[in-house]
C-alpha cells in the first residue's frame, strides 16, 4: 500500500465492481467512441472525463496520483499509487477510457486481470490534434481561469481543476512547459506503445485501429456484436465545447467576487482622486 492512501469524500459511493477493460490509448485516439462502444457492450459505470470535468475531487485525485508517479514534477513526491488508492476513484467503474492512457503503466500493474485495449492512431494525425489539446490547455484563457478566476471559487485546500489538469499533462508528456511537451510527443508516443506492448501478455492485449468497428473489440471482450453502428464522434470537438461550458459556469461563479472587487477598487479610486483634487494630497 502506498504511504499515504489518497481519500476522497465520505459521500455514498456506488459498490465497488471488478475492473473489466483498461483502453489505454493516448489522448485523441477515439476514446470518448470507445467509452460509448463498451457502454453499449454492457459494462457499467465506463470512466472517461468528459463525464466529470465539473468534479473538482475527481481532478484533485489526479493531481495527487500525477505527483506520486511523474518524476519530472516539481512536486513529484516518489509515493506511488495501488490498486487501495485507485480504487478510491474507479471501485465502482467495469471499464477505464481516456484517462487511462496517461495513467496506463500504474493502471495495468495494479489490475493485471483487466483486459487492456490499445487504440492507435497513425501519429502524423495524432500529433496535430495533441498539439492543439496542449495548446489550448496551457492558453491565456486556461492560464488565467486557473490564477484569477478558480483562486475565487474554490474551497479552501482545494487546487484547481486547470492546474490539475496542467499538472497531468506536462506529468504525462515528461516536460516542464508546453513547448518542451510538444516537441516530446513522438518519444511519447512511441514510449506509450512500446510499454503497454511490453507489459500486456499478447492474449490479454487488442490493438485496436481506428475504424475497425464492431468486430474485433466483440471477439477479444467475448460479446455478441450489437445491432446499431459503432460509436464515432468527434472527440476534440466534444471536449472543446463540454470545457467551453465549464469555464463560462466557472466565470459565472465567480462574477460577483470580480464586481465586487473591481467595485472597491473603484471606489478606492475615485477615494484618492478627491483626496488628490480637494485636499491636496
């Protein structure tokens, strides 16, 4: 067990299941298609962070699992993370998408049994999608939600969603900045592969290509082939709107601490320019 098990609420959690399927592909390789695809297959409370971008515990726990497993952080604290800790997170969850591809090499050690799915998509069109994520996750609208607006909304403790969102992503891509994380895709990318392939005995292990469809994800899960399409959507698009939505809430949140304090600082204007005109100070 890790030295410090990471806890969230002691709010009612869903009971904990069997994790079934880790799809570990990286970030712009179908996952939100995939979270759909084995939602349909059957397998229930199927993770991915499209659902929980406004769950500011869920990011917390990733920021926590980030500085316990990316040794490049500064705050990189060397703790580790186990199945106890994972499990605080996805107890309830059969299936792991999105998030799991960043996190793949703990995820994998620490459930052994799970099948793992490896979606690959050909890098010259992977690169540009992740060097837009990256881009406009490391923005001056990102940067400035996370020092002026999240610092108003937040709970006390609490670090904000974009930090921990950044955190993971430089974490993940080994960087200290965006550039850095940009110009270290490829070795990411071949890295990721390579791992999972290394640590996935081959008959516990689907490459999946983008495309595919149905068939080869039905004969490797051992399920019948469902009678509608496979799931495609644009997972870029999907993201960009469901974070637009969330940072529109988030300025909405905190609009009234922003008024309220561009107020004081007017009235302490209009203070010393009478103060400057009147009295001669």
């Amino acid at each position: 067990m890790s030295e410090k098990q990471i806890r969230l609420s002691s709010a009612p959690q869903p009971p904990n299941r069997p994790l079934k399927v880790l799809s570990v592909g990286l970030p712009r390789t179908g996952s939100y298609s995939m979270c759909l695809a084995l939602s349909e297959l059957g397998y229930k409370d199927v993770y991915h962070c499209m659902h929980t971008l406004d769950n500011l515990e869920h990011w917390m726990f990733f920021g926590e699992a980030s500085n316990r497993l990316f040794p490049t952080l500064q705050s990189y604290n060397g703790k580790g993370m186990v199945a106890e800790d994972w499990d605080q997170l996805f107890g309830p969850c059969e299936a792991i998408t999105d998030i799991a591809g960043p996190f793949s090499e703990s995820l994998i050690r620490n459930y052994p049994d799970a099948k793992v799915i490896l979606c690959e998509r050909p890098f010259d069109r992977w690169e540009p999608s992740v060097t837009q994520l990256l881009k406009s996750n490391f923005g001056p609208v990102q940067n400035f939600i996370r020092d002026w607006v999240e610092p108003l909304t937040r709970g006390k403790g609490q670090t904000s969603y974009v930090e921990n969102l950044q955190k993971m992503l430089l974490g993940w891509t080994r960087s200290q900045n965006v550039d850095e994380a940009i110009s270290n895709l490829r070795v990411i990318y071949d890295r990721h592969n390579d791992t999972v392939k290394e640590l996935v005995p081959p008959g516990n292990l689907l490459l999946y290509k983008l495309g595919s469809g149905w068939e080869p994800l039905c004969e490797f899960l051992g399920g019948d082939v469902p009678d509608v399409p496979f799931p495609r959507v644009n997972e870029g698009s999907a993201l960009a709107r469901t974070i637009w939505k969330k940072q529109v809430r988030e300025v909405k949140r905190a609009a009234p601490t922003i008024f309220l304090y561009l107020g004081g600082v007017f009235i302490a204007f209009l203070i010393l320019k009478f103060s400057w005109i009147y009295l001669g100070f």
